[in-house]
C-alpha cells in the first residue's frame, strides 16, 4: 500500500538524520522491546527516547501546585481530547485545568532547549536544538495538540509507524547503520532519561496512581474516571463535591491504550498486563541508571498552549 503524503513527509525527514523519535509509553501494547529501539534507529532517527522523565516532572509540579493550594480543584491536562472537552462544553471549569503541559510536549521542548549545551552529560545530555521531534502514540488528537503546541514537529500513530515498517520490507530497503546503549542484561537500550514509576502513565489513573500525593491529599479527594461519557458525570460530582480536589481523566476506555488506533485486538485487560509487563522488566534489568535529575530540566517551560 503506498504511503501517504504525510508519511512520505516522515521519511523524507528521517533521511535527514537528525530526527529524535519521542515514543509514547503505550507502545509495549502494539510493539515488543527492545526489538522497537532497533527499528526506529533502522529507519533514520538517530535518537529515541521515552516520555517517562518529563512524567516525572510533570507529577513534580502538580504535587508542588497542589500543595501550594490544597483547598482548590485541579484537573489533569494531559489528554487534549479533555483538555478540549471541558474548554468547549465545560468553561466554568476552565480555571480548574492545570496549565502545565502533557508529557509530549515537555520532553520535546526538553530535549530540544536543555540539551544546547555541551556533550558533557551532568549539564544534559546529547542533543541539539536543531533536531526535529516525532511523536508516536496511537491518538489523533495528539496530532492536533502537537501542531497547537508548536513544540513538536510530527506526530504519527503507531499504525502509521507500522505502515512505515511494512513499507521498507515491502520495497527490501535497508536498515540505515546507527548505534546504540546497551542496558546489563544486553537489551538495546533508548537514548537517556528514564524513570520506571512512570511507564504506567497511559493506563486509567496511573498520574494519580504515581503523583505521590498523600502528603497533600486524602485518597476521598482524587477521582479518576476514563472515556468521555463518563466525563459529564464527573464534573458534575466533582462540582457538587468540593472535597474533590484532583480529577484524573483520560478521554479513552483503559487510558491512552484503548484509542482506537492501537494496532492490538487484544482485551484491555491484556493490553494493562503488557504495560505493566515492561514497566517490571526495567525493573529488574535497571534500566533506571540514566534516571534524569531533575535539575535537567531548569530553564524549560511548563505552559500548556491549548487551553
């Protein structure tokens, strides 16, 4: 099947070499690792790394936020399609999203402003400015929020990256040459910055589940909800309850993994298990060793644009 025009656009890019892939921490439901570091490095970009430190920071500043104000209630900002939903339906509740912004677009900014200095990797690590961020995760909005953003320069589905695939087999085009880290049990390792706790941020009310807020708040005071229908009726508890103080929400069922541009037909149920299946992998192999400091990200900014 040819690709399309934006596809091609993608590969047109990757021929550049200078291309960083962001990968989405749902990728274990469609892609196995580390077979997926090889592949992506196959295809051009030249780094590839996880979402899970800028997850990090981001829980970071709502936990600082929330203690800063315990008696206000907050909403989560990392899924635009809620982001979006409440702007449009719900302004009343505008005040209440917090204006940081969601995991794609921190690391992006991150990895294109911290790493201008040197090679030395206490100041940051390996990166330049002038390289180009794709963004892969299996959510269309996400290539809505990454062009508001202005911070990401593509955005393409895990479908879309499987098209990619098929179509260097289908045409017997060869892998580029590249290099990698390799983790102690010899697995190919992403380029920098991991944080395990947070690998399970696509799932159902993993940002509460991994915010550490018990110095803040009570358990009675976070609600977690996913998919969109279910959303009205949070709000509106959640306006009537003013005990509620955070509001976890994902606009899909099971979190960033049900969007329907996973490639998987398997159950949620199952798709939970591969998740967390590789966040206990890294576990046990330590894969932490490159763990950002959070000190890394001094100087990046943490608005978010599309509210």
């Amino acid at each position: 099947m040819p690709l399309t025009p934006e596809l091609e656009n993608i590969i047109n890019i990757l021929n550049e070499g200078k291309t960083i892939c962001l990968l989405a921490p749902s990728f274990p439901v469609d892609f196995a690792y580390p077979q997926i570091v090889i592949d992506l490095k196959g295809i051009g970009f030249t780094k590839v790394v996880e979402l899970t430190y800028a997850a990090k920071m981001i829980n970071m500043h709502y936990h600082e936020l929330i203690k800063k104000d315990p008696t206000k209630q907050w909403i989560c900002t990392n899924c635009p399609t809620v982001v979006k939903y409440i702007t449009n339906k719900y302004p009343q509740h505008k005040d209440k999203l917090i204006d940081i912004a969601s995991p794609m677009v921190i690391m992006s900014r991150f990895v294109k402003k911290a790493y201008e200095q040197s090679e030395g990797v206490p100041q940051g690590g390996k990166y330049w400015p002038d390289r180009k961020t794709v963004f892969v995760w299996p959510c269309l909005a996400k290539k809505m929020e990454a062009k508001e953003s202005g911070d990401v320069d593509e955005a393409i589905t895990f479908k879309e990256l499987q098209q990619i695939f098929d179509h260097y087999k289908e045409n017997n085009i060869p892998y580029k040459e590249f290099s990698f880290d390799v983790t102690e049990s010899g697995d190919a390792d992403f380029d920098k910055f991991y944080n395990d706790y947070t690998k399970v941020f696509p799932l159902t009310g993993a940002v509460a589940d991994t915010l550490h807020y018990r110095d803040v708040l009570s358990p009675d005071q976070v609600l977690v909800v996913d998919e969109i229908k279910h959303l009205d009726a949070a709000l509106d508890y959640m306006e009537k309850n003013p005990n509620i103080k955070f509001l976890d929400p994902l606009s899909c069922p099971g979190g960033c993994i049900g969007w329907p541009w996973i490639i998987s037909l398997a159950p949620t149920e199952e798709r939970v298990k591969k998740i967390k299946a590789y966040r206990d992998h890294c576990k046990k192999n330590k894969m932490g060793s490159k763990e950002g400091k959070a000190e890394y990200m001094d100087g990046v900014d943490f608005d978010n644009k599309i509210i």
